[in-house]
C-alpha cells in the first residue's frame, strides 16, 4: 500500500478501485498512444508549474526586496528533493508501474503540496515584506 493507503491523505490509493475513477474510465485510459499523450500532456503542464521560476516569481511577489533568503532556501530545498524523489518514485514504479506512481505523485501534490501552498501563500501580497 502506498503513503495514502497508509495516512489517508484524500482516502484513494493507486488502482482502479481505490483511483477515485469509475471503473470503466480507469480501463478506457490504461492503454494506447491516446492516453500516453493525454499522460504527457498533463505531466508537461504540472511540470512547467513546478519549476523554479513560478516559485521565484511568487516569493518575489510575496517578499519583494527581501526575497533572496526565501529563495535561496527554496534552490536549497529544491536541490535535495531527487534524494527522496528518485527512489520513491523507483518504488512505486517498481510496486504499480508508471501510472500508479503518477497517480499517486499527482494524490500527494494534491492532497499534501496544494493544501500547503495555499496556507503558506494565504498572505497578502507585499505583507511579508514589511516583516
């Protein structure tokens, strides 16, 4: 069982019966090139989310002139999440292939990361600056 079989982060695992899709949508989009491009196309648009400069930009929006300690924790956060990334992701690939590791990344982003962006980046543009 995956992290959120184990902590019930938003009560879905990887697999069609726990994926939060009905069960025929889960086999309509199993196989073919038809759901690798819909695969890629979603990977390549969170991914562009999930760069550095979206981040910059939003810690500059929120800190203004006193974004570069911000920043410089993020490029050193950044830099050690392929540490824990890779082998995770070797493990779900290896446990439920490549759609059940995407699946369950994309339950954590949502479950976990979105949560807590929106509660880290709840303040006022310009509020933290004065700080």
């Amino acid at each position: 069982m995956g992290f959120t079989a184990w902590h019930g982060a938003c009560g879905f695992a990887p697999g069609p019966r726990r994926s939060g899709l009905p069960q025929p949508a889960y086999r309509r989009t199993r196989h073919g090139p038809g759901s690798l491009l819909i695969a890629w196309l979603i990977l390549g648009i969170a991914m562009a989310a999930g760069l550095f400069e979206p981040a910059f930009a939003a810690l500059t929006h929120l800190y203004g002139r006193a974004s570069h300690t911000p920043t410089t924790r993020v490029t050193l956060i950044a830099g050690f999440a392929s540490t824990v990334g890779w082998p995770a992701s070797a493990y779900m690939e290896h446990r439920w292939g490549w759609r059940g590791a995407c699946l369950e990344w994309a339950t954590l982003h949502l479950c976990v990361g979105l949560p807590f962006n929106a509660w880290t980046f709840g303040a006022t543009p310009g509020a933290l600056a004065s700080n």
